[in-house]
C-alpha cells in the first residue's frame, strides 16, 4: 500500500540539498530520510555526523527510504558543504526578542516556499545538531535565516520534525500548482471538488423520488427533501461520491416504491435508530 517506487521524483524549479550539521542520533538520521523521501527529495549532505549512515537504527527508522541514506555525502566542513548552493538559508528555533533584530531575521516556511519556487539554482536548507542548533559562525554563513512558527514558550522542535515541516510545506505548494501536470505528482486526490451540473439534476431527481416515496404527509416528504439535499450539497460533493449517492438512493427509493402496499411492513417497519 503506497508503495509506488517506480513513479520518479516531483520536478522543482529549485534542487534542494537538506544539509544536517552535527546530527548525533541515528534513529533521527533515519526519520529525516524517511520524511524527505515521503515529500519527494533524496539529496542529503551531513557535516561531521556523530552518528553513521549505516547504524542499525538508522536504516530500521528509514524504512523504505534507505536510499537516501545509501547516497548521503560526508563533509567535514560547512563551507564545503555548501560552496556548490547559489543560496544557503539556515534554520533556528532561537528568535531575538523585540522590534530592533539585528542578526536573526526570520521568515516563516510558507513565505520561504514562496522564496524558492522563484529560484532555479541549488539551495541548501541547513539544520544543527540535536540539542544545539547551528552555531552562530554557521548561521552567519547563511544567506537568511528561517524558523518554525512554534509556541514561543517551547520554540525548540525535534531534528527530524522540524525538517518533517519544511518539507511539508515545500511540497504540499509543489502538490497545488503540478498536480496532475508532473509524473512524479498524479492526480490521485482531486484538489478541486466539482459537481457537474448533470449529476447535480440527477441527485435532486433522486433524493426528489426518494423523499416522495417515504410514508407521511407532504411536509414530511418535503422536509426529508430539503434537509437531505442541503447536508449533501453543503459538504461539496464530488461527481464520485455523488453517483455512489445516486445508485443507493435509486435502491432504497425501489425498495420503498415495492413495500407500499405491503401491509406486514407497514405495521413493523422501524421508526427510530435501535
């Protein structure tokens, strides 16, 4: 289920490197290499891990995603790490307080997707180590600087979580504009939830047949058409789930229309949930 390896890699306009500096616990290098693989990017560099690639729990948090850590390059310094990017933005949880920021200019991830989407090089989105952070000689390294919108009274996210939701937000705006236009993005869920007008009359001539044929007077017909038809059409319904709708309608309308002079069901049919 969900395993579909053979369909390739969402497009960018931008190549994105995650760069880890420091990072020192094995089952978070393996949890980063699973998340980026779930959002659809495989290019991870590590600068003077304390932990290896190879570890046991490692490639057990990975999963799947063993890939990423199978090609991951080993650098021994930041700059070299980074020297092939057109644009390194750095991450932190540490926000300077006030108006007057002098260093740590922060913009938030969905403003930094929007950042990237207009850049066509190389970018690296780095990230310190576990309990650390990067460095201040690391952040000034750095082109700008970015940060998770977390309660100030707990700023601090988990290594992999953290990179968890930047990638989110890269990709879930990659979904919205090349779904259904990329091979690497199809359109298995439908971002847009249209109803045609056909199928539209044809539900209202369903639930219409449907609520004429339950036992009672006109009101009560008339009531069961309306609050049916506003429940349904206010959830935004797509052609699918509507068709389905239609075919129960049309069976249960069939199986009313067939009891109506059945006086056995009449007498013993239901009225209330049990």
């Amino acid at each position: 289920m969900g395993d579909r390896k053979k369909i390739p890699l969402p497009s960018s306009r931008f190549e994105l490197i995650i760069v880890c500096v420091n990072t020192s616990h094995p089952g978070n290098l393996g949890a980063i290499s699973r998340t980026m693989l779930n959002y659809g990017f495989d290019k991870l560099r590590l600068v003077n891990p304390e932990c290896s690639p190879d570890d046991i729990e490692a490639r057990n948090r990975a999963k799947h995603a063993g890939v990423i850590l199978d090609k991951v390059e080993i650098f021994d310094d930041f700059t070299n790490a980074t020297e092939d990017c057109s644009l390194i933005v750095g991450t932190s949880g540490k926000r300077e307080v006030g108006s007057k920021t002098s260093f740590r200019h922060f913009c938030f991830p969905w403003e930094l997707s929007k950042r990237f989407n207009e850049h066509t090089g190389r970018i690296a989105l780095v990230f310190g180590g576990e309990g650390t952070g990067l460095s201040t000689d690391d952040l000034r390294k750095c082109d700008f600087l970015t940060t998770l919108p977390t309660w100030e009274g707990y700023p601090i996210a988990n290594l992999s979580h953290s990179i968890n939701s930047f990638l989110y937000q890269l990709h879930s705006d990659r979904v919205r504009i090349q779904q259904g236009n990329d091979s690497g993005l199809p359109e298995i869920v439908p971002l847009e939830r249209k109803l045609s007008p056909e199928l539209r009359d044809k539900f209202i001539q369903a639930v219409n047949e449907f609520s004429q044929s339950v036992p009672g007077n006109q009101e009560r017909k008339d009531s069961i058409m309306n609050s049916l038809t506003r429940m349904v059409m206010m959830s935004s319904p797509t052609n699918d789930e509507v068709t389905r709708l239609i075919g129960g309608l049309i069976d249960a309308t069939t199986s009313l229309q067939y009891s109506v002079d059945d006086d056995n069901w009449k007498k013993n049919r239901r009225r209330r949930v049990e």
